[in-house]
C-alpha cells in the first residue's frame, strides 16, 4: 500500500500532503507556462492529493477500527475469564460442600463402630478370656 511504501522511503504522510499543496499553489498562483507545470501534470497531482488523502483516511479509519476491536476482544477475554473463574469458585464450593459431607458421615460411621465394639466386641472379647460362655442361648 502506499503507506508501506511511504514507510520504506521514510517520507510521512503529512510531507507528501504538503508537498503536493505547495506545487498546487505555485501551480495554481502561477499562468500555467509550459516551463512551470503544465495542466496535465496539475490534473495529476490534484488526483494524487486527492488518492493520498482518501487512503489516508481509509487508514485512520482502518486504525479506529483495529482499536475498537481490540477494546471489544480484551472485555470479551476479561468477560469470558470471570465467567470462568466464577463457575469455577461455584465448582469448588460444591466440591468443599461434598467432602464436608462425606467427612461428616465418615464420622458418624465411626461413632457408630465404636458403640458397637463398647457394646458387643469388647463385652464378647470379655467373656471369652475369662472362660465363660460368650452366648447363651437364652439370650
């Protein structure tokens, strides 16, 4: 493109804008002598003022448009992350929910296995070292 171009002769667009309005002035200022400019080469350099300045402003229009984009992309990742981040606490809340709740029945489990062994092992256990029978019938 031509701001490619302009780039490699290291010629801004704003010194190609000035030189192009200068000739046009003096052109413009002057009689049209065939030493000076002639109409044709005047037509040509109206014509590349105005393409210049039309692919300029394509080109600032072009970079608003890069930026709004670019402001748009970051909120949507930003968007998109907390969105993530929040299911993701949500997630591990459920999760720390289950494993309190596994924990806790756990621990009633084992409440219950020891009142088992107060209540039946170790009186069992009991009466089988001392010699005596450890059931009877009866009960």
């Amino acid at each position: 493109s031509l701001h490619r171009i302009l780039d490699i002769m290291g010629v801004s667009e704003s010194d190609i804008s000035q030189v192009i309005e200068m000739a046009l002035s003096k052109a413009d200022k002057s009689v049209l002598k065939s030493d000076v400019i002639s109409e044709k080469q005047m037509d040509f350099l109206k014509a590349l003022k105005d393409e210049s300045q039309k692919v300029i402003d394509a080109q600032l229009k072009t970079q608003g448009i890069v930026k709004v984009q670019s402001v748009i992309r970051s909120w949507l990742v930003h968007r998109k992350a907390s969105l993530l981040v929040g299911s993701e606490l949500s997630r591990q809340t459920h999760y720390n929910k289950i494993f309190s709740h596994i924990v806790d029945r756990e621990k009633r489990y084992l409440a219950q296995l020891r009142q088992l062994s107060d209540r039946f092992l170790t009186p069992i256990r009991a009466r089988s070292a001392s010699g005596k029978e450890v059931v009877r019938l009866e009960e």
